[in-house]
C-alpha cells in the first residue's frame, strides 16, 4: 500500500497508464437485458468510483468521507487538511462547464478551513458515444488555476436573479483569450474578496469575512 501518494505522482501515474485515449463501456444489465448508457449525467459518478477502484488494485491509500456529498473527493494522506483531491469531468466535446464549487458553501468553508484552497483537482474529459467512453485529455489543477475573472464580477460565477450559486471554471481546454486564470492563490483570495463587495445577497459584512479568513489564510501558506 502506497501511503500518502501525492496528488502529481497519481497524475502521472494514470498518465502512464494511458489514461488519455483509453476506452470502456457504460451497460446496464437487468432481467437478462443489457442496454448501452449515453445519458452522461451520471458519468461524472461513475469515472470517481472507478478512480476509486483503480487506486485500490494499484495500492494506492486513499480515504473518503462517509458522505459523498462533502469535499473532498477523496483524501491521498493521513489527516484531513492536506492532500485533498477533487474529481472534476467534462463532455470535451464542449467546454468545461462543471460546478468548481457552490460559492457559499465554499466561502463560508475558508473561515475555518483554509486548507481547501491548496487541494488538488483531477479533471477528466471525456466522450461518451454508443456507449463508448473516451478519456480524451486529463489536467492536473489548483483552484485558482481553473477560476477567472469576468465582465459581471471579479470572480466568474453561475449567477440567476442576481443569486451566485456555483463558482464556474475558466476554459483551460483551449486556453481562451480573453479573461486568463488566476495568477496565484492570493490573486483567488482578493477576487472572492472583491465579488463580495459586489453582491448583496451576502448577509454579513464583506471586511468581517476578511477579517475571520485572512488569520487562518496566512497560517495555511
């Protein structure tokens, strides 16, 4: 059992497998009757449980939560504040367009979990045809390497009616002109600082956030 394998090792380690250009079949076997799956809402689920199982033939530690539902994806060492690792997918057949994460959920986590914004994102693209699944190209990145400004607000978001849900990525498939990514992690820190300043649906005050985040923030360089 390989303990506490960091994030860019497993990178290269599916990339050494091949993992860009491999194939496989999504089925659905039932009362003697099996079916190819296109739909691809689920295909997101399905490629992190099958990391899952990859990473445990190739002994591989890792750990998750016993809800899902929480970050992280997974967690590549021993304790529970380094070494996390996202899974986000995409169609490549379009651009990225996953959730990052729900943006107040996740800046409500940096008063006390500063941590998140050096976690790791594994994103896999991918085609799904006749029930074949492509693994088209893979990207290893930190948040602020996938987020970027835009025209509205300083960070881009899902926003309706005025409500920021989701923090939404920036197109690192093609490189898009135009807004570039985040420079640094202190540069995220600043746009989520100044989104806030902008958005009046957030009930506390812009400075008091900075002022509970930016202690643990200068702790978790």
């Amino acid at each position: 059992m390989d303990y506490g394998i960091k994030a860019q090792a497993l990178f290269d380690e599916l990339k050494a497998k091949h993992i860009i250009g491999a194939q496989g079949k999504i089925s659905l076997e039932l009362l003697n009757l099996s079916i190819d799956i296109n739909d691809k809402s689920a295909t997101g689920n399905l490629l992190q449980e099958w990391l899952g199982a990859w990473m445990r033939l190739n002994n591989i530690y890792f750990r998750t939560d016993a809800n899902t539902q929480v970050f992280p994806d997974f967690y590549l060492g021993s304790d529970n504040t380094s070494d996390l690792l996202e899974v986000k997918t995409f169609d490549y057949n379009e651009s990225p367009n996953f959730d990052v994460a729900p943006f107040d959920a996740y800046v409500d986590s940096l008063k006390t979990k500063p941590y998140r914004l050096d976690a790791d994102y594994l994103i896999l693209g991918y085609t799904l045809e006749n029930g074949i699944l492509t693994i088209k190209d893979v990207w290893l990145k930190k948040i602020w390497e996938i987020t970027c400004p835009a025209n509205a607000l300083p960070l881009r978001v899902q926003r309706k009616r005025g409500k920021i849900y989701n923090i939404r990525p920036y197109n690192f498939k093609n490189n898009s002109t135009g807004f570039q990514p985040f420079a640094s992690k202190e540069a995220f820190v600043n746009a989520i600082k100044q989104t806030l300043t902008q958005y009046p649906m957030r009930t506390e005050n812009t400075e008091s956030w900075v002022r509970e985040v930016l202690p643990h923030y200068d702790s978790s360089r």
